[in-house]
C-alpha cells in the first residue's frame, strides 16, 4: 500500500516538476509548480514527517505560490510565451543536466549497487534541561523540544539569516527619497 | 464474510467520509437558506415561503409549516443550477475555467477531515473526539488546506479572461496573504496556552477544546479570539471584507463569467468556508462541546452523552453562522484601501504585540509558580 502511495506521489511530483520546466504558459508553469510542491508534501507524510509536509504546503503552496501567482497576473507575463528551446545554451545546458542525472542514476542503482543507507541515529537525550528528555516521536512538540535544545544555535542562526534578508528587502525595494524630504 | 472482514479496516473509514460529506453538504444547503431567512427577517420581509414539495408538502398542519419556512427551497435551489444552461463564455481560458469552481470546493471540504465535532467515552473510559482523523497537527492542518482555498479564486478570476473577475482575483490573493499573517499570530497565544508543558496534547484541535474545561478561551484571550474573527471574516471573503465579489463595483467579482452549475459550485465553497471557520472558531475560542465556562461536561457517559456533546457542539456552530450571516446584513462593505490598511496596519500589529503580551505573562506566571 505504502510503496504503491510511493510510487503515485513520486509520479505526481517528477511529472509535474517537468511540466513546469518545459511549459511555455507562466500560469501553467506556476499551477504545475503547487501540484509538485503538494506531491513533495505528500512524500513527507509517507515519511512520517507530518510536520515537515504541512508546513511544506502552508508556505510554499499556500503563501509563496500565492504571491508567485499574483506577480504573474499582475505583470501580464503571459504576453511573451516563448518556445520550449530558446536558443543552443538551453538545449546544452538540457542535455548536460539530464546527461549528469543518468550518471548519477547508473551509479547510484546499477550493477548491484544501491544508495548507502544512513543508520539510524539514537534519541539524543535532552543535553541541557533536567529530566529524561523526550523520546522522538513525529509529534510537534518532540520536533519543537529538540530545535528548541539541541539544534538551538542553527535554529538562531538560521532565525537571525532570514531577519538579515528581509532588512535587506526593505531596503533593496525602498523608495530612494532625498534627504530633505518628509520621512516616510 | 471472510472478504468483508478483510476488507473492513479500509471500508469503514470510506464510509464515515462520506456521510460526513453528506451531512456537511446538508448543512451547506441549509446555511444558504438560513442566509435567505435571516436576510428577510432583518430587512422585514418574509424570506422564500412558497416552495412546495409534491407529497411532503401537502401533509396537512406540518406541509403548510415546512413550506413557509422554506425548507424546500435548496432542493429547489439546487435543481435550479443543475438545469440552467450551461454558458462557457467564448473568451475564457477553458481548462483553468472548469478547473477553478473544483479548487474553490476541495480544501473546504478537506478540512473537515480534521475538525472534531464531539466527544465519546471509549471502552477504558478515556474522553476520546469524534473526528476523522484525530492528528496532532489539526491546526495547521487546517490552516495549510484553507490556504490552497484561495486558489479557486484566483484561477477563476485569471480564467474568465475579462477585466471585473480579473480584478476580483488579485484582490483575492492580496486579501489572502495579508489576513493569513494576523490569522496565525492570533493562533499562537491560543496553543502556547492550550498545549502547556507537561501537557499530552499538541497542535490537535481536540487538545484545545480539553484545555478549556474551566475558563473557555474566548473570555480570557479576547484580543486574540477577535483578532482571529475579523481575520476570518476576511479570508472566508464575507462581507464587509468580500473584496473578491464586491457587487457594487466588480459586478459579480470573481465570478461574473460563471453560471449554472459552476457558480453553485462557488456558492457552496463560500458557505463551506463559514460552515468549517465556525467550527474551527468554536473549538479555540467557545469551548467546543464544553457545555458553559466552568461546568465542563454534564454529558455522561455512552451513546447519549455523545449525541449530546455534538448536539451542543452544532448548536454554537450554528449560532456562529447565524453571527456570519448578521454581520453581512448589518455592516457595509468596506473600501478596499481600507481593507489592506486595517489588516497590515492594525490587525497585525495588535497580534503581535498580542503574541508578546501573553509570552511576558507566561513567563512570569512561571517563574512565580516555579
């Protein structure tokens, strides 16, 4: 049952990962790109990373893509749909991807060999609080106890990045004013 | 008999889903009459009475009452958009035009699947919800599928292809992203309560509802249950916040190119998104089917009990809708300028500083517990 959910999903999300890439229609391009990021959440859930695939659709299908969406409608980008190959520096880079995907496939599936795979890693008790710690679960709140633990400086850096880029969307999207101008 | 046992683990969860579906559709139909009614009984007039029935209807005392208060008239409704020609404008962008009305309608009708409507003492005697699929992520579950809703709008007003449904649909988008934000700020003073340390419950709805055995939420988070109100209002595209539709000056708004069955199909999306907003409101801020503040549950055990719990549960669910449907007929519609300013201007920041509040209060609530 699960494999065969596997397999649907995985389709779902290769094919219409492909469609966006080759579809000359922004809008098509942009549905496509919901469906692939549905179908991604979808192989989380078969992973049992709840969490990780609800937040995979409330941001990137339900937020990002809105605004992507908006965008789109709002330039017109229609207007100018384009061929599927545009010039030889598409069609090369094309074949070289596709070329570097059938390697990395060969090596990866054929001849008897396989993707080595991780172990395991044991529940990590809780390194700085008192009590046992909290076993792993898929819950939220054991994903929440151990970001807010034991990753907590990559939890606060990857906090202070994104804090880093908005100052610097602010900016960059700005108004320039002249200094005697009103403050705004 | 061999097959059936087999086969039941997957059958039965199959059947529930559907007639939960039936009932919510149920309830959707209802809602629009409910919406009918009320609308006459505030401007003083009666509403629609005249449907009738061909057997029902002429049961003598009880068919003259069925038909004045128009319980008929969805059947009737419903016909009405089934075997209306159907008009495909001849400049719509056809595929996308079919597809929107299916996208308005699906993750209203997903969400359910999360929503737990009442409670059952099992056979160890634990309080368990009666829900689909009882997970530790209903809220965001909740949030993540409302938040594909949008799509249906926009799509549909991308596809019709002229420029009043157009502007419905980036209105739509806009209104979405801003009230989101505010929505899930106001959410989170609610589950930093509700799923306290120590606590077994984490994002599920039913957690929330068991945490308000005593005081409901609504009484001591005001700022956030009104936050999250307004915020609903907006993201179910109601008025006074319906800048999508917005007759006065869109025509129809998103949906001006559609007729027939496509546009009943918005219609119902519409009161599916109040239908799940009232529930999910009721669950965080009322109490659930917590019977008043501080006399939690006087159900009792067994089939009874349960009934009851979801008869009360329903109840406020209904008083909800009626309240969505009061504000409808009461307030004006709002500018859209003033929309945009009230929900990044206002509303967001009061949830943050919502959020901080409550976040200082905790914390000294624990050091002084400690």
């Amino acid at each position: 049952m699960t494999d065969l959910l596997f397999y649907i999903f995985a389709g779902i999300t290769l094919i219409s990962a492909l469609i966006m890439v080759i579809s000359p229609n922004v809008v098509n391009g942009a549905m496509c790109m919901i469906i692939s990021f549905v179908g991604t959440a979808a192989l989380f859930v078969l992973l049992e990373a709840y969490f990780l695939a609800v937040l995979q659709v409330l941001v990137y299908a339900g937020a990002v893509m809105v605004l992507f969406l908006f965008i789109i409608m709002l330039l017109d980008a229609d207007k100018d749909a384009s061929r599927l190959l545009k010039d030889k520096m598409t069609l090369a880079g094309s074949i070289a991807g596709f070329a570097l995907l059938v390697v990395l496939v060969c090596a990866a599936f054929v001849g008897g060999q396989h993707l080595p795979e991780p172990a395991l890693l044991p529940v990590m008790e809780n390194p700085t609080g008192e009590g046992p710690g909290i076993p792993f679960t898929t819950s939220a709140k054991s994903f929440g106890y151990s970001l807010f633990t034991k990753y907590m400086l990559p939890f606060q850096l990857t906090g202070f990045l994104l804090l880093a880029a908005m100052i610097g969307v602010i900016v960059v999207s700005k108004k320039h004013e002249e200094p005697t101008g009103e403050k705004k | 008999m061999e097959l059936l046992n087999t086969s039941l683990p997957y059958l039965l969860p199959i059947v529930y889903a559907v007639a939960m579906i039936s009932v919510f559709m149920g309830l959707c139909a209802y809602s629009v009459l409910a919406e009918r009614k009320v609308s006459g009984w505030i401007q003083g007039r009666v509403g629609p009475n005249r449907t009738r029935l061909p057997l029902l209807g002429h049961i003598p005392i009880l068919g003259n009452l069925m038909t004045g208060l128009g319980l008929f008239q969805p059947a009737a409704d419903g016909l009405k958009f089934l075997f209306k020609e159907e008009i495909t404008p001849g400049h719509v962008r056809k595929s996308y035009y079919y597809l929107a009305p299916i996208v308005a309608l699906a993750p209203a009708l997903t969400t359910m699947v999360v929503v737990p409507f009442g409670r059952y003492v099992d056979a160890d005697g634990v309080m368990q919800p009666l829900v689909l699929a009882n997970v530790d992520l209903g809220m965001l579950i909740v949030l993540a599928i409302s938040s594909l809703g949008v799509y249906g709008i926009v799509l549909a007003g991308w596809a019709s292809n002229s420029k009043y449904p157009f502007l419905g649909g980036i209105r739509a988008s806009a209104q979405m992203i801003s009230f989101e934000l505010s929505m899930g700020l106001a959410l989170l003073p609610v589950f930093m309560w509700a799923a306290a340390p120590g606590s077994e419950y984490g994002m599920s709805l039913f957690g929330v509802v068991q945490s308000q055995q005593s005081a409901w939420l609504g009484l001591w988070q005001p700022l956030s249950a009104l936050i999250f109100l307004v915020a609903l209002f907006a993201e179910t595209n109601r008025l006074p916040f319906d800048m999508a539709e917005s007759e006065t000056d869109l025509v129809g708004g998103f949906h001006t190119e559609y007729g027939a069955f496509k546009f009943g199909l918005f219609f119902v999306a519409e009161y599916a998104h109040i239908i799940i907003g009232s529930a999910v409101f009721v669950l965080l801020f009322a109490g659930g089917w917590n019977f008043l503040p501080w006399l939690a549950d006087p159900w009792g055990d067994g089939l009874i009990g349960a009934l009851l719990s979801v008869g009360w549960f329903m109840a406020k669910v209904f008083f909800m809708i009626f309240f969505f449907i009061w504000m409808r007929w009461t307030l004006p519609r709002f500018r859209y300028d003033q929309v945009m300013s009230l929900g990044w201007k206002i509303l967001l920041p009061v949830a943050v500083g919502n959020l901080v509040l409550n976040t200082f209060i905790i914390a000294i609530y624990d050091t002084l517990t400690r």
